[in-house]
C-alpha cells in the first residue's frame, strides 16, 4: 500500500472509530431513559429560543473573528468570519476540533504572514479561550447558588486546570523570549527541530506587540465564553428553569475540561456525558441533561451546515484582503 493511501486509511480508521464511540456513549445513555421525558423536554424548548441561539451561536463567531482580527494582517473581517464559519464545518464533521484552525492557517498562511504566525494566533486563540472559560467557571463555582450541592473536588478540578492551562502558557511565553539563545544548543541543530524553531519564532512577531491589543483579545474571550454560556441558558430555560447563568458558567467549564479529550465526533457523547454526570450529582435526571446537550450540539451542527456551505461557495476560496 502506498504511503498516501496509507495515511488516508489510518484517518478514515480514526475517524470511524470516533463517530462509533460517539454513538456507543450515546446508546449507553439512552439506554433506561424514559422517552416521554426526552420528548417533553425538546417540547419545552420553542422556536423563537432556537432562533436566537442560531442567532447568538453565528454573534459569537463573529468575536471570534474580530479576535483574529487584532493581530491578523491583511485580511478584512468579513474574509476573517467566513473562514471561522467553514472551520467549524471541518472541526465538527471531520478529524477533530483542531482540523478547523489547521484549515484556517492553512488558507491564512497565503497572505504575506509567515506559517508560524498563524499558528502562534491559533495557539493564543485557543489559550485565551481556555483560560477564561476555566477562569470564569472557577469564579462561578464561588459564588454559585447552589453551593451546597456541588462536591469539593469540582472546585479542585477546575483551579487545577486553570492553574495548568496558566502555567503551560507562561512556559510558551518563557521560550519564545528565549528562542535564540535556544537555537544555539548543539542538541537541537536537526533539521525537525529548526522548523519547530521557525514557528516558534512567529509567536514573538511585531504584530503580538501591545498591551492594548491583549487587553482587547482577552476581553473578547472572556465575551466569547459568556455568549456560549447564554446560549445554554436560553436553551434551558424551558427544561430546567431553576439552574441560574451563574451554574450553567460553571457546568459548561468542567464539560469543556472533557471535551479536550480527542476521542468523539465534535465532543458528541462525551459532553452529553459530561452534563448527564454533573446534572445528576446536583440531583438532576439525565433526561433533561442529554436534551439539553443534543440542542447544543444541534445549534452548532447549524453552524457546520452553514460552514459547508460557505465552503462550497466560490466566494469562500477567495481570502478578502484589507
């Protein structure tokens, strides 16, 4: 078998295999849920909720562009909004929740910015993300009402992974400051490693310079995050009326935490295992938890559809320059 033809076994294999733990997890859950509640639950939920979630789901795409936007020369934001639609086409359907940025880089890097640049911003991208999700979870967690149900150890885990998250992007930092004097070691001369080396050099480029410019990047995260976090509640409010904004903040965060596993289609079983788990310890039955999750990923499957159409459009494989 040729290389090429083997490759593209192993990522039909893998892709395969994830679509079928997907399902698995979700026939594990399914399995002993009473189906009348199922049905009341996505009856509760009415067409104006789903409209405006559709509609918050493609605001939230656009301050994600206008992340890009900060650091991103030479492309406008409407090139910037296009391709943030088509990669969640590509991250929800195909090989993983990366697959979309490295389809974005890969049409981005055709504009005078060098490779490791985009990367660098797909990396600050979905740091900035991850800290302010994590960070928000932890600070709703404090100052939730239902306090007094949620176990200890959610608390520890959501400190610690913020804490990780912290300290592995500091140590990205540490070594792009660094990045000569690291070129220098006799040990790191192979050719694998100068191209580490080179991308790694995009991440202390001009256009990363700024506190301003950070100080606009982190608070479009932090926006970001809470418009997902809005989503959710209007999507629930019919469901399970009682869980407030602040809950669902957190209960999004510790699903998140799990869904950085690489093993489904989209995250499709693992978060409906997330919130079927974390619901049911505050004393929620898994009927209205697994609805709620397949709405979610309903609103987003709206934005791959939408993604797979831009994709197909001519216009998209144009990049519009400023």
């Amino acid at each position: 078998m040729k290389p090429e033809k083997k490759v593209l076994f192993k990522k039909i294999l893998w892709n395969t295999g994830r679509y079928g733990f997907s399902i698995l997890l979700l026939l594990i859950l399914l399995r002993g849920s009473r189906i009348n509640m199922l049905t009341d639950a996505f009856r509760s939920v009415g067409p104006l909720q789903i409209i405006v979630s559709i509609l918050l789901f493609f605001a939230a795409q656009l301050v994600s562009s206008l992340k890009w936007r900060i650091f991103a020369r030479g492309v406008s934001l409407s090139g910037l909004f296009k391709w943030t639609i088509v990669a969640n086409f590509y991250s929800m359907l195909l090989v993983g929740q990366l697959s979309g940025d490295v389809v974005r880089i890969f049409k981005m890097r055709k504009l005078g910015n060098q490779t490791g640049s985009w990367i660098a911003l797909t990396f600050y991208d979905r740091f900035s993300g991850l800290i302010s999700l994590l960070f928000i979870s932890f600070l709703c967690l404090a100052f939730s009402p239902m306090k007094e149900h949620i176990p200890h150890y959610f608390y520890n885990v959501s400190l610690i992974s913020l804490i990780s998250a912290c300290v592995l992007a500091i140590g990205i930092v540490f070594i792009v400051k660094n990045i000569r004097r690291i070129r220098e070691i006799p040990s790191l001369q192979s050719d694998r490693f100068k191209k580490v080396l080179s991308w790694l050099s995009g991440f202390s480029a001009d256009e990363f310079r700024g506190w301003g410019k950070w100080i606009s990047f982190f608070t479009l995260a932090f926006l970001y995050q809470l418009i997902g976090a809005v989503i959710v509640l209007i999507l629930a409010s019919g469901i399970l009326p009682d869980v407030s904004f602040i809950d669902w903040c957190w209960i999004i965060g510790l699903t998140s935490i799990l869904l950085l596993i690489p093993l489904s289609a989209g995250g499709l079983g693992i978060r409906e295992a997330g919130f079927v788990g974390i619901l049911y310890i505050l004393g929620i039955a898994r009927e209205p938890a697994i609805a709620i999750s397949l709405l979610i990923y309903s609103i987003q499957m709206t934005g791959a559809i939408a993604g797979a159409i831009l994709n197909s459009l001519p216009v998209a494989s144009r990049i519009v320059r400023r």
